[in-house]
C-alpha cells in the first residue's frame, strides 16, 4: 500500500491544538492527583506539583523543537527512531501506547464513578462500557467532529475548575494547610506523590502525534503546546491549594470526587457546586478519554504504519480516513485493565510508560542536536542543553516512584518492557516497512531493516 493512501486528514489549527492538549489533561484536575497526598500532604504535594510542572514545562519545549522538525503521527517514536535507531523508536512507541491506552481505562473508570455518582442505579462499570463505545464512534468519524466536541468540553471544564477556585478560596483554612505534620512521609513521601502530581500534566505529550493532522505545523504546534502547558500549570497550583485549603489532606486523599468533597467539607454540603463539580467533573473525565483514545490510536497507527505491529493495526476508513483498528483494539484491552484494576494501581503503569517516554525524547533532541546540527529547525528549544537535561534528570527521579508506592506495580513494568524488547528481536525488525514517512525520515546512517547500514530518504 502507497504511503499516500495512509496519509491522515489535515484540518488542525493552534486554538483546536490548545483546547486538545488542556482537553486531555484536565480531567486531572478533577481525579486522580489526590491519591498522592496520603504519603506527602498539602506541602509535599505542592512541592510535587511544582517539580512535576517544570518537567513538563521542559519536555514540551523540547517537544516544540522536535515536532516541527519531524511532523509526523509517529510522535514520539518519530524523534527517538530517528536519533537512535529501530529499536529505540519502537520502545518509545510502545511506552506511549501503555501510557494512553491504560490512561483511557483510568480516565474511563473515573467517568464511570462519576456517572455513579450522579445517578446511583447506573453500574459504575456498564457506564464505562457505553462511554468506550461512544467515543469509539466519535474518533473514527474523524478528528475535525472529535476537536469540535473537546473544545465544548474544555471550555466547560477549565470554566467549572476556575470557579471552583475562586468560590472556595476565601473559605481556605491554614489548618487544613499546614496542621499536622506538614510532610507525613517526608522526602519519600514526596517522591511517592510524583506519579500522581504526574496525573495533573499527563498526556500532553500526545500532541506531536498530531502535526500530520495539522494545517501548518510549523507555526502551530509550538505555539498550542506552550500556551497549554502554561494553561495547566495555573490550574494544578490552584487545584491542589483550594482543594486541600478545604477538605484537608488526609479526607480528600481517600475521595474519587475530591472537589465536591472539598466544597462540601469546606464551604457548605449543600452548596449548589458540588452538583456542578461532579455534571462537570464528568465532562473532564470525558475530555481526557477521548482525547487518550486520540493518541493511543494514533501511536498504534504509526508503529503499524512502520511494520512494528500487526499490518491490520493502520487500515483506514475509507471515508473517514480514520484509523478505525488502532482505535477498536487497544480501546478493548484498556477495558480489561479496568475490570481488573483499581484506578490509583492503573496510575501507576501508565505514568510509568509516559516518563520511558520522555526519557527517550529527551534523549533524541540531544543526540540529533550533536549528529545533525544542520537539520531544519523551525522552532528551536531555548535554554539548550538545560531543557532536555532538566527533564530527564526530573523523569528519571519519578520513573523510580513506584518503587516507594507500590514496588509490585514496578516490576510488572519492567516486566512489560522487558517483553516488548523480546518481541522486537523476534518479530517485529523483521517486518519493518521502510516507505512509512518516518521510517523514510530516519538518521542519515544507521541501521535498516535487517540491520543493513542505509542511507535515509
């Protein structure tokens, strides 16, 4: 099949490009982070928050120089299979697809309780289930009708966040601050905190994989994946100050609906903002499940696309010219994950896979930097080499996390990780499609396909 025929629709702008990258994240906002104030209340979580935003803050500027050097669907693996080969490229792949596609199960879990919640006699899990299946329907009838959708919900969802802050802050108390031991865990207890803090940037990454879809993404990606990142930042100090600031670390690090909570415990439990939080609270969760559906199945697309997955894995629809397989398929296996996890376990694989990812990034910005000097830049990183050093010194630090969390969940990842190497020296370097655009945009010299020296396209 020509390359031509596996080329995806372009129809972004920078504003859909924003609303897209604070889409998929804002459902942190809302679940998921306070699962990491049991080990590090309200200071350590603050001070997880801010550490976690600057790597963020880092990685995405160096996610702006790489994207526009090599606007591919392929993201991620793009960068790193062009700085350092096959192999590397597949295992960024594979990190960003165990990120997204176990980030869809949390985000989907969360939605379900959420629909609990609001309507008791509806099944957390069937809730799930129905959701999966509409937002299925949603991307493969394409990206422009998906963008329109998560644009509504992330106007909702930043608006609601915000209200939530200013409602509660005069109502903020020291105590629920600072009472107690400001610590609990101390300096362990703070890197325990770290994936969930993770949870109130995660995902932003995924909009690189998005500048084959993208009207100019030179001028456009830098600039949408900035103003979001900074967007985030603002509403994560927020959130975790005003939320704390109310219910107290200890109660709110137990709730799977922490801001009602907050304004129940805080201001008034039968404020008329707990039923908004949670309306919208739904609709946060839903942003961000769509929007990891997005990327899951565009990162899947790719690795097929290249030869590293199953063929079937990159057919489009016809029509839609949407990867209809790489959405149906990893979609399922995220719902078995949540049929057997709970949400703040799942946490822990996902965040996992995302800093191999940008370990791996990092890496492939400093390599291609030294290797390629003369590559076309659009957009150039500032501050280099800090930046990606920053990042990747901050990545490593969390990738251990677990450890101090949860050291089962650690070696299952390494487990996973371990498989994927296992299958790329049985499988898949044998079956590498070297006419898919980023495999045809690999290093001037390196390895091919069979492990010949080539030259690039």
């Amino acid at each position: 099949m020509s390359s031509n025929n596996l080329e995806l629709k372009k129809v972004l702008g920078p504003l859909q490009i924003w609303g897209l990258g604070v889409g998929i994240v804002i459902s942190g906002s809302y679940f998921g982070w306070n699962y990491g104030l049991a080990e590090s209340g309200f200071v350590g979580m603050l001070i997880a928050t801010a550490v976690i935003g600057i790597m963020y803050v880092t990685l995405c500027l160096s996610l702006a120089e790489l994207s526009t050097t090599m606007p591919h669907a392929g993201g991620a693996y793009a960068f790193t299979r062009r700085a350092m080969g096959p192999l590397a490229g597949f295992i960024t792949g594979i990190g960003v697809t165990l990120e997204f596609a176990v980030g869809t199960a949390v985000f989907t879990s969360g939605a379900g309780y959420y629909v609990h919640f609001l309507i008791p006699a509806i099944d957390p899990i069937l809730a799930a289930a129905v959701l999966y299946v509409f937002f299925f329907i949603v991307h493969i009838l394409g990206v422009n009708e998906y963008a329109t959708i998560e644009m509504i919900l992330v106007t909702i969802s930043v608006g609601v966040v915000l209200l939530f802050s200013f409602y509660g802050m005069p109502h903020i108390s020291a105590d629920k601050l600072f009472g107690g031991d400001l610590i609990p865990g101390g300096i362990s207890g703070i890197w325990a905190a770290l994936p969930y803090a993770m949870w109130l940037y995660i995902c932003m990454e995924m909009l690189p994989m998005l500048s084959e879809e993208c009207r100019d993404p030179v001028k456009d990606m830098p600039k949408g994946i900035m103003r979001a990142i900074y967007t985030l930042v603002i509403l994560a100090i927020l959130v975790v100050t005003v939320t704390v600031g109310l219910g107290g670390a200890e109660g709110t690090s137990k709730e799977a609906n922490p801001l009602s909570y907050a304004i129940a415990t805080g201001v008034n439990e039968n404020s008329w903002l707990i039923s908004v939080l949670s309306v919208v609270g739904l609709f946060g969760m839903l942003s961000s499940l769509a929007g990891a559906i997005l990327a899951y199945s565009r990162q899947t697309f790719a690795l097929s696309r290249a030869g590293y997955l199953p063929k079937f894995l990159s057919k489009l629809n016809k029509k839609r010219r949407t990867p209809y397989m790489a959405i149906l398929v990893p979609g399922s296996v995220g719902f078995i994950f949540v049929l057997m996890f709970n949400p703040d376990r799942l946490i822990l694989i996902a965040t996992f896979g995302a800093l191999v990812s940008y370990i791996m990034m990092n890496l492939s910005l400093i390599i291609l930097r030294i290797k390629e000097p003369n590559l076309a830049r659009p957009y150039k990183a500032p501050l280099y080499p800090i930046v990606p050093i920053v990042s990747i010194i901050i990545s490593i630090l969390a990738l251990f996390s677990s450890v101090f969390k949860d050291p089962t969940f650690f070696f299952i990842n390494i487990a996973i990780f371990t498989v994927a190497i296992v299958y790329f020296y049985v499988w898949a370097r044998h079956h590498i499609n070297s006419d898919a655009p980023e495999e045809q945009f690999s290093i001037i010299t390196g390895e091919g396909e069979n492990g010949e020296i080539k030259e690039s396209v």
